[in-house]
C-alpha cells in the first residue's frame, strides 16, 4: 500500500498545474475511495470508503489529534517504532470510525 500511495503522490505532485497546497488527499476505483492524510511529521493514515464520500481529511485529521496523539504518543508504554499494540487506542478507533456518517451500519 505505501509504494502505491507513494507513487500516486509524487505523480500528482508533477503532474499539478499548480502548487498543491493540499497534496493528494485522495483517489476512487468504482469499488471503492481511498483517503490520505500525512502529518506535518510524516505520519501517513489511510482509510478506504464507498466512492461517493467526499473529502474526509477533517475526520482523518481529528482521527490524529484526537485519538492517535492521545492514546498513542502520550502513551509512555507505546513503542513509536512498532506496530501500536494498545488495545485502548484500538478499541477508541474503532469506536470513532464508528460514529462517522459515512460508516455502513449494515450492508443490504
């Protein structure tokens, strides 16, 4: 995932007529959108959702600053070079994604 997300990234960057300020933030198949935010320190979070969700970089953000900050980086038990194995953060993730408008409460 991160050679692709990479890869879509720097074309993005060359291709833009413009200076991104934003960067890319995001891409669609016909099955799903794919979501990207990277933290000024360049932590990167990714979540996938159905295409029609719009730009959802304020959840992802807050996802960051909310619960990864807090449960993670303030977290003096949490190793920040491996895999976060805290199963507090685990659960308020789960717990956040949850809440979001955009999560399927069941499929039909």
């Amino acid at each position: 995932m991160y050679g692709m997300l990479f890869s879509i990234k720097s074309f993005a960057n060359r291709i833009s007529p413009t200076d991104l300020k934003e960067g890319f933030t995001s891409f669609r198949t016909n099955n799903y959108k794919c979501h990207f935010y990277e933290t000024p320190s360049g932590l990167k979070f990714v979540m996938n959702t159905d295409v029609p969700v719009g730009n959802i970089k304020d959840d992802l953000h807050q996802l960051y600053s909310s619960i990864y900050v807090e449960y993670v980086v303030k977290n003096p038990m949490c190793d920040m070079d491996k895999t976060v194995q805290s199963e507090l953060f685990k659960n308020k993730l789960d717990e956040y994604v949850r809440s979001l408008a955009y999560f399927p409460l069941s499929k039909s």
